[in-house]
C-alpha cells in the first residue's frame, strides 16, 4: 500500500516507495463499460471476406458489409424528376413575327422571312434578263477539233473562224492534247436571237506556250505568253526491298518507268535471281519543269542498279528514236549469255522427271516452276512475237512468245495475260501477271523453253550479243554518261 510522504522515502508493509513531491492514488479495477470497451476494440469487424469463408469471423464481417450497404441506401436522397413548363403555342401575329425572325431549312422549304405584296414600284418585264457575260470552260477531247469545241460552247460561226485564223497561225494544233481546258468568255448580245460574241479565250496550246484571244475594238486580238521550261532530268534512288517494281514505284517513279527500267535491267542479269532486297535502284527520267508549276515526266534516261555483292549496272540510253539503246557507261552494249528469270521469285521444282503434285504420277517436267506472290508482273525473257495468248489445258491462262535463232519460251498459270497473239514485245516487256490457273496447287509461274520444238532446260539457253562506241560517238556518250551521273537525287 502506497502512503503519503513528505520526506522522499518511507517504507510500508516491508515495501520501498519512492516519492515525487505528489500524492499517488491506489491502483483501480476497471469497469464494465471500460471492459466492453476493450472487448469491442479486439473485435475484427471488416476482416477478408475471402478467406475463412463460413467462420464467425467472416459473418461478422458479412453481416457488418451488409448493414453498411443498407444504411447507405436508407439513408441516400431521393431522386424526383424536375417539373417543366412548355410555351404556349404561337398563334396569329406572334406566329407571323417569330417565323419571319427565323431561318427554316431548305429540306422544310425554306418559307421565312417576310412577305411584301407588289406596289407601284414594281414594273412588269416583257423577258427575262440575260447576264452580261458568261464564261465557260470547255474540254478538248480525243479526235475533235478545235472549231468545233467553239461551236458546242455557242461561238458563232464568224468568231469560230475568225479565232482559228489567229491560232493557226501562232502554233500547229497537232500539238494540242486531249483534255486541254479551254476558258471562254461570251458577251453581251443584241438579242436572243444571235449568238453571243466571244470577248475572251484562253488556252495552254504547248506546255511552254499559252495563247489568248480578247476583243479589242470589236476585232479579237491574239497574245503569245511564252512559257520558261526548265529540262532538268528527275533521278529516283532507293533500296530494292521485297518487290523491285512496288520500292520503285513508292519511290515517286511513274508506273511506265517503272516497267522501262526493268526491262533495261533484265537485259543485263536475272531479275529474280541477282536482285536482292539489299540492293539500291536508281533511275533517271526525263522532266520538265514550267515556271507555272506544272511537271511533266517523260522517258527513261538511266538505270543504274547497285549490288552489295557485284559490279554495279549503270545503263545509259543512247540513239534517236526508236534506233536507242541501252548501254553500258564504258559504252558497251551486250546481253548476257544466261536468259534471265522472267519473274522475281524462287524456283520450286527444276526441269526433269518429278513426281506431279496433283496427278500423283511419276512423269517428265518440261519446265521450271517459279514461286512467286500472286499478282507479280511477268516479263518477257527475249525479244519476240505472241504465237498464243488464251486458255489452254493444265497449263490455264498461257502465252507462248516465238523468240529468235528459233528459241521459244511458255509461261503458263496465270492470272492475267497483258498481251494479244501476233503482238511484238521487248525483252523485259510485262506479258501477264502470276497466278494458279489451270492444274496448279498455289501462284506460281511455269516457264517452259523450246529450241526448234524441243524442250529444254532454261538454265542451258545463252543469248548474247555485244556493239561497242567509239571515236566521236564514244566521246558524245561519256559527257552524256557525265551529266546524267551529275544530276542531284530527288530534286524537283
């Protein structure tokens, strides 16, 4: 028992107590409230509904998220929709002010606005008023003429004549292209019973000249502007890829270049087997520039073809016409000795006995299939003409091309044929496009060769021929081969 005391130190019942200068009280047992209290606090009232389940924790636990969830809704506001009120309708002059004041759409009519009867300022016409000019614009198509593209945009006979004096005397017509845009202006007539007269005209006849007619005094007059040209080629680079013929064509090349600059290379080497995805084209084609902006493309002029693991082809196109041929930059013109792969793709089956994959028989394979994705151009691999383009057996879409010193080359299963029987074509020349027609398992080509009837296989055929420049002609080359190399890439 703790006594009071004043000293510091005192013992009681045996027991040392230490004073602090303060009376302490005697300790108390707690009370029942303070019990139920302590009781409640070691209670888990939100334990882990997910463990334990059927314990009488985890009913506690339910029953504790149940009462809440109830509470909750008890005790949540109730929602009563928001009473409104509507105007009363419009009726008599109110109606007649609101819908002038509006704007109604043109599906509904479009009747707003306000409405005004005829008074003593408004006098009656006898005709309908015509504007004082009208301008056209008028197309020259294929085949027509230009008198008479005047004629159906209401030129009376006189102007037609009098316009084409003037223009045929400031350049040849032949020159015009179809789907030249003619701008026209016609006057004021006298009455509705003539023609209205030309006031003004005006057209692209060259790509470096526009004409324009305008009356002046009652006389057309004619003006020449002279429009500057530059001729600076356009060179295309970029790395072959997957397809030679899609890089190229993303590349910016015209789909026309495209096809030249294949057969150039298809000269030289196999298309399918020495072009590589690695490989770099470059391409340089005729341009002209007009000041006014517009561009025009025009023919191939280079084709060079840089290989990772090769001599690097650079073909220039040399001659007048239709004499041109491509060259080598040392001003040699050859072809290969092999015939190079018509389509750009991986050889499935070789020439020679095989077992056929639909008919299961063991028999003779007088071709060389050739993989391919479907749709892929096939060229032609010589010079030629078309013996048959059509349908025929096993063989499905088939062009056979009669070649020279009696070689003759198949392509069968295709999807498309490009060419008709009796027609000329290049080496090089798109003649169809790859596909499964006929007795084929999936897209592919199968390209037969014949030398005087017989088949053989195209990996034995040799074509070659060589012409080498020299003295002045070799000289005019190099500085051509010269400022082709100088052009920059990509600049327009």
């Amino acid at each position: 028992m703790f006594l009071r005391s004043d000293s510091g130190i005192e013992l009681a019942g045996g027991t040392a107590t230490v004073s602090l200068g303060r009376t302490l009280s005697p300790l108390r047992a707690p009370t029942p409230l303070e019990r139920f209290r302590a009781a409640l606090e070691k209670i888990d009232w939100v334990p882990d509904l997910g463990a334990r389940i059927g314990s009488a924790d985890w009913w506690r636990g339910a029953l504790t998220c149940t009462l809440l969830c109830a509470g909750a809704v008890a005790l949540a506001p109730r929602i009563h929709p928001i009473a409104g009120t509507v105007a009363p309708p419009l009726a008599g002059a109110q109606w007649d002010e609101a819908r002038a004041q509006s704007i109604a759409p043109l599906a509904y009519g479009a009747n707003t606005g306000h409405r005004m009867a005829a008074n003593d300022f408004v006098a009656p016409l006898t005709e309908t008023p015509e504007r004082p000019s009208v301008d056209l614009s008028a197309s020259y198509g294929a085949g027509d003429s230009f008198a008479a593209v005047l004629r159906r945009a209401g030129v009376s006979q006189g102007d037609s004549d009098a316009a084409m004096r003037l223009i045929t005397a400031a350049t040849s017509l032949d020159d015009l292209k179809p789907g030249t845009q003619i701008d026209l202006t016609l006057g004021r007539r006298a009455s509705k019973r003539v023609a209205r007269p030309l006031d003004q005209l005006s057209f692209r006849a060259r790509f470096d000249l526009q004409l324009s007619l305008k009356r002046v005094g009652g006389a057309l007059t004619l003006s020449r502007q002279v429009i500057a040209v530059d001729h600076t080629p356009l060179r295309i680079q970029g790395l072959v890829g997957s397809s030679l013929y899609r890089s190229a064509r993303a590349a910016g090349a015209p789909a026309k270049v495209v096809e030249a600059y294949i057969r150039a290379i298809a000269s030289r080497l196999s298309v399918g087997r020495d072009v590589h995805a690695a490989d770099s084209f470059d391409l340089i084609v005729e341009q002209a520039r007009a000041a006014t902006g517009e561009v025009q493309l025009g023919g191939l002029l280079f084709a060079g073809l840089k290989r990772g693991g090769g001599k690097p082809l650079q073909l220039v196109k040399w001659g007048d016409g239709e004499r041109a041929q491509w060259f080598e930059s040392s001003g040699q013109t050859e072809r290969r000795g092999a015939m190079g792969m018509p389509v750009s793709g991986h050889v499935t089956s070789n020439f020679g006995l095989r077992m056929h994959p639909i008919l299961g028989i063991l028999r003779m394979h007088k071709g060389m299939d050739i993989g391919a994705p479907w749709g892929s151009p096939i060229h032609a691999a010589t010079d030629g003409v078309i013996q048959f383009a059509g349908r025929t057996g096993g063989y499905g879409n088939f062009v056979k091309l009669a070649g020279p010193g009696g070689i003759a080359t198949g392509y069968g299963h295709m999807s498309r044929i490009a060419v008709r029987t009796g027609t000329r074509v290049a080496r090089g020349q798109v003649i169809g496009y790859v596909g499964s027609t006929g007795l084929s398992t999936g897209p592919h080509l199968h390209w037969e060769v014949w030398r005087n009837g017989v088949s053989v296989n195209p990996r034995t055929i040799s074509l070659s021929s060589v012409v080498q420049l020299s003295g002045d002609a070799l000289r005019g080359f190099k500085a051509r081969v010269g400022s082709l190399l100088a052009v920059k890439p990509g600049a327009r």
